[in-house]
C-alpha cells in the first residue's frame, strides 16, 4: 500500500488555490493573520501575506512584516553551543556549575551542558507567576540566571524530559562564559553575518517598529487583546524578530549545507542523526509561539521542501495552518480549523453546562497545542469563570479536571483554591493535600496548608 506521506505533489497552480482557500477559513473564524511563506529548494512558490500587521492603525502584514520567532531562538543558541563544543572549548558533559555557581538545589551539580541541551536539566520555567510585570531590566539574560540560582528542579538531571525555556538561557550565559563576548554578538557573528540575515533582529528591539506585527490573542471569553504584556525581552530562548523569508535561509543552512555546521558535527549528532533516518516525504518542524505570535517551519527533507506560518496571533494557529498545508501538499483533504480549545470549552460550558463539557471534552479540545498538558484546558477556563465571580462553577470544571487528570498535583492545587475562595477550607485542605501526595515539592500546595 502507498504512503501518503510519501506522495509529494508541489503542483503550484492547484497549490496556491487550496492554501488560500484554507488560510481564509482561518481568517473567518479570526485566529489567522500573518504571512505564508512555501518554497522548493529555496525559491519561493507561495509567499503571501494575510491580515493586519497592526488591527489599531490599520496596517497590512507584508511579505517582508517582521514577526516575533519565539521559540526559534533556540535551534540559534544550539547552533552556537555545537560550534563552540566543535572548537574545543566547551564539552558535552562539562557542568553548569563549571561555568555558573551558587545554587541553592544541590542536584543543580549535576547539570550538564547536554542535559540543558536535550531539555533534561530539571528546570522548570522561569515564566512564574507576575513575571510579565517585571521592569525591563529584571528581565534580562543576566537577571533570568540570577533568578535560577533560588529555583528548585522538577527531577534529577537526566532521568526525565521536560521543555525548559531556563535551560535554554542559561546556556545563553555559559556561550558568554566561554567565549568572553555577549550571546548576541555570537549570534550574530557566528550566524546572522555568514547568512547575510539583513531582516533578523536580536536585541535593542524597542528601537524597531516600522514593518513589525503587533501581536493578538483572545480571552477564553472571545475578547481580543494586544499582547504587549507578554513580550519579553530578546534572550537565548527565544524573542528575535524575523520575516518568513529569512528563516527560510536559516533553516535551509542549518540542514543542507555546512557554513553553520560542519558535517562531521553532524555526522554524530543525534538531530541529524534521526533526520537522516527519515523516510521520503516526512516532514520534522521547528515552532515558536507564546500569547499573540505563533511561528512554525516545516521541512521535508527529502525533497527540499519548506513551509512557513508566521501569525501574530494565538498559537496553536501557525502549526494548526502549516500542517493543513503539509496535507495540501501530501495530495491529502486539510483539516478543517476550529476556535481554540478553552473559547470552545469556556463557550459550551455556559450554553450547555459541565456533563456536556464532560461528554464531549475530546471533541472540543482539537485545537489545542500538542505540546502544552491538556489539564491546561480546564484550568485556564476555571480560573477565568472563577475571576467572574462564579465559584460555584469554577469549582465543579477543576473538580472535572481532577476527574480526567488525577495523578496531575496542579490540577487538585487549582480545585484547592477555588475552595479557599469560597471559604470551604475542609474541602481545601483535602485538595491541598492531594497535590503534596503526587508532587510534594509543590510550594504553592505546601504554603497553602500551612496557612490554613
């Protein structure tokens, strides 16, 4: 039997049809905007640009918009770390504490460049609660490693994996350690210049805005918001400004020649090493994303084929697109969009209420990001219900949750809480004492308690 994955078809006039045909059912449910970028063997045979750029002044996105790549920064500090690792002056299994100290976790020792690598350090996110409230110098890459030192890890180095932004940055900062220069002036030496990027920006960021989305995301309620707030400041995990077209070129680079990476870096690298393994026709993706911007690559290597999503709005939105355009592509019928999981959640509960959300969670949820826990759902429309007002019900959906998620401490600290609200604090500490069963380092569980 034929793989469908495998039957590559790039016919550009049925092509351009379908993808603007699936981009403007996206834009009726107003969850796209943005730029699409699709080439083969680096020429573009679709780059169009949707939307506004800017919904208060009006302002069109552009083929040559800037965009916000999130979580793109990192594949550019692996970059580095590799050629850093290549000249000899950093190893794979040098330790953190070799090149940052003061920890307060002792397990922190035990922390090695390729844990951080590999997501496997035992960070969490450094993105706590009133972080986006912080002065701009507070939020620096510098005063983010300053913030490590105090922090406790999620699990032994190297006996788990878990998607750590931290992780990330403090290996930003070991980049300076050894080389003596900022990560920004490596990023840019070592890659933006040899690439000739002329519309990729790492830092002093506020000093641009010409040709710069602004970025949009919706409340579980519907209502559009700007998402200045959450705009962080540039740093190793992610934050540069880019255009489709560039990150085109890095991708590019970064997996068919050897002007980022030598081949014998990539001869035992494990990346490359499962890329190479691919069948014909499958695709691997590189995303980025956070509230108001969502940005994803994807690649198939085989035939040298690209297809980017910039959106400056809400993720899942740019991966939910690019993979209805791989299907496209595949020769196969794209899903069809549907509002984000908690509108549709928040939406149902309030017209059907909570068996029907029980009942159908599953069919409600799709669009969600695959990568993000699914106890988010719930939770994040509890909390909203719960600032309305409405205890009663923000209780029953966290009650739910811990039906669907119970070995998850989060999900019963969140049903603690709403008890605390409502001043039942019997049913609290039981909640409470829940979540410090399955995770008994959980603080917020754990100061909860001791203040009942």
């Amino acid at each position: 039997m034929k793989d469908k994955d495998n039957d590559i078809r790039l016919n550009k006039t049925k092509l351009e049809s379908k993808v603007d045909r699936l981009a403007e059912e996206y834009i009726q449910l107003d969850i796209f905007s943005g730029v699409i970028l699709i080439a083969e063997k680096g020429k573009a045979v679709y780059h169009k640009p949707f939307g506004l750029a800017n919904r208060e002044e009006g302002i069109p996105n552009k083929r040559n918009t800037l965009f916000d790549i999130g979580s793109m920064n990192k594949t550019f500090t692996s970059i580095v770390v590799k050629q850093i690792i290549a000249e000899g002056k950093l190893n794979y299994n040098e330790k953190l504490t070799d090149y940052i100290q003061g920890y307060e976790d002792p397990r922190v020792k035990d922390i090695t460049i390729k844990h951080l690598l590999d997501h496997e350090s035992g960070f969490g996110d450094y993105h706590k609660k009133g972080f986006f409230d912080l002065p701009k110098e507070d939020k620096t890459l510098h005063a983010i490693v300053d913030m490590t030192r105090n922090m406790s890890l999620e699990f032994d180095p190297g006996t788990e994996e878990m998607y750590s932004n931290t992780g990330y940055v403090l290996l930003g900062a070991i980049i300076e350690e050894v080389s003596g220069e900022s990560y920004f002036q490596n990023v840019r030496e070592r890659i933006i210049e040899p690439l000739k990027l002329r519309n990729t920006y790492l830092n002093n960021l506020s000093e641009i805005d010409k040709d710069r989305a602004k970025g949009y995301y919706k409340t579980v309620s519907g209502e559009l918001i700007r998402n200045d707030r959450y705009v962080d400041e540039p740093n190793p995990d992610g934050g540069f400004l880019s255009t489709a077209k560039d990150i085109m070129k890095f991708y590019r680079s970064y997996q068919y020649d050897t002007l980022l990476l030598s081949k014998t870096i990539k001869k035992s690298d494990p990346y490359f090493i499962f890329v190479a393994d691919l069948p014909p026709g499958k695709a691997i993706v590189h995303a980025g994303g956070f509230e108001g911007f969502n940005t994803v690559a994807f690649q198939i290597i085989s035939d040298d084929i690209i297809i980017i999503v910039f959106s400056n709005m809400d993720e899942p939105v740019a991966e939910s697109l690019g993979m209805g355009i791989l299907s496209i592509i595949r020769g196969q019928e794209p899903p069809k969009p549907s509002l984000p999981a908690t509108q549709l959640v928040y939406k149902f509960f309030n017209d059907r209420g909570i068996d029907y959300v029980r009942d159908n969670f599953e069919k409600l949820t799709v669009n969600f990001h695959p990568a993000d826990p699914r106890d988010y759902i719930l939770n994040i429309v509890g909390y909203n219900i719960l600032s309305e007002g409405r205890t009663d019900e923000a209780i029953d959906l966290f009650k739910l949750n811990t039906e669907f998620f119970p070995e998850v401490a989060n999900c019963w600290d969140s049903l603690g809480e709403a008890y605390m609200v409502k001043g039942d604090t019997a049913a609290a500490r039981k909640a409470y004492s829940m979540a410090l069963k399955i995770n008994p380092e959980m603080e917020t569980a754990r100061n909860a308690l001791d203040n009942l």
